[in-house]
C-alpha cells in the first residue's frame, strides 16, 4: 500500500488530495495546525496529524510521531498568499518575511526532517506545490511577495533534486492551476477536483528526467 504524507490538508487542495489517494485506496497521513478543527478531514478515515509547518520543533514533533515510518510520496501543500501589500511602491516588509517561511522555508525544513522516511519508501517522491506566479520568465509583476517566495521554492527544489538524486528521490515541482479555493478565490478557472486528477497524474509520471523540473497540472513544462 502507498503511504502520502499530505500537508495542509484541512481544506482546498489538500483536502482534495486526502479524497481522491483515499478513494484510491492510499494509506494517507494528513496535517492541520488544529486536528479538533479539520472535522472534514477526520470524517475521511485518515490519519491526522499536528503540524506547523514554520515551528521547527512541530516539524521535528511530526517526524518523531511518524516513527521512521516508510513515506512513498511526500506532498508540500501548505501556503499562503502573503500581505495585502506586497507592490514596490508600499511593501509590506514584515509580510515578505512571514510568506517566505511559509512558502520558501518550511518545504525544505520538512524535506529534510522526513528525508529518512523517504529513503525508506518505494517511490521516494518529493512533491511541492508552487506557481507560475513564481516563473520570472514569464510574469506580469504585482503580487512580490508571493510570486517570489515561489520563485525561490522552486531554486531550491530544483536544487534539492541535484542533490538528492544520488539517493533515489525524485522531486516533483508542481503548479495547480487557478483553482477555486480560499486562496484562489470563486472566479478561478478549475475545481480542486480537477486540479489534483491532474496533479496525481503528474506525480504518477515522475521519473528522473521530470524530477526538478517545473510543470503545471496538464503536464506543460514552465518556463523558469
């Protein structure tokens, strides 16, 4: 059976992630800041665990609460948008700081801390979540906070799959879409169900030549 770990998993994707590996017959372990308050992520059957994803003795919590348990696949769900203020003409610095740990640092804390777990998994698949808001190739500005928190998941990711390679794991650096979800907002253009049937097919076909390179959920390779 394939064992997921699926971080903020309480609601939007996340939660859409826990449904349909769930269905499929997958051995999920979900997180929330607050297991009493993810009632809709309880009611599926899984495992749900704490974590914060910024608190480094949290992140150290879920790890020794996992055991050295074997993870298959590895998904980075947990986000956020950032500051109302985010342009050059009126930063919200403190804001940048706190999307930054959210977006940027704590993937790569949580990758570290269940590297192990990985190694002892069959498919040892690292999986982030970004955007192509994130792509400075291709981008029409507004949103700094965000797009380069994203921009700078993905350098590292990139980079964590260099790396890790010499150790089996493959890294998937994956854009959803636009999806309807707290943080897309109702005028987005898909469903969370759409959105991971596509997602789960591209980290089914994550092999070594797809590992650290960045696509969306159709499988269309982004520009950097």
């Amino acid at each position: 059976m394939t064992t997921i770990v699926v971080t903020g998993a309480n609601r939007g994707i996340g939660l859409e992630f826990v449904r349909q590996y769930t269905a499929l017959g997958a051995s999920v372990i979900a997180t929330a800041r607050d297991p009493a308050r993810a009632g809709t992520l309880a009611a599926l059957g899984v495992k749900v665990l704490p974590l914060e994803v910024t608190e480094p003795a949290s992140v150290a919590g879920f790890a020794h609460a996992l055991d050295g348990q074997p993870v298959d696949i590895l998904i980075s769900n947990a986000g956020q948008f950032g500051p109302e203020r985010q342009s050059a003409d009126d930063p919200d610095i403190d804001g940048f700081v706190a999307v930054f740990r959210v977006n940027t640092a704590a993937p790569l804390m949580l990758a570290h801390a269940l590297k192990p777990n990985l190694i002892r998994g069959r498919d040892k698949k690292l999986v982030v979540l970004t955007s192509k808001m994130g792509s400075i190739s291709d981008s029409s500005g507004g949103s700094l906070a965000y797009r380069a928190s994203k921009a700078a998941l993905n350098m590292i990711f990139h980079g964590v799959a260099q790396e890790w390679a010499k150790d089996g794991i493959l890294v998937g650096i994956l854009h959803p879409g636009w999806v309807k979800t707290d943080m897309g907002g109702p005028d987005a253009l898909i469903t969370p169900e759409r959105s991971v049937e596509g997602l789960r097919a591209q980290i089914a076909q994550l092999d070594r030549d797809r590992s650290g390179r960045f696509f969306d959920y159709k499988g269309r390779e982004i520009g950097w």
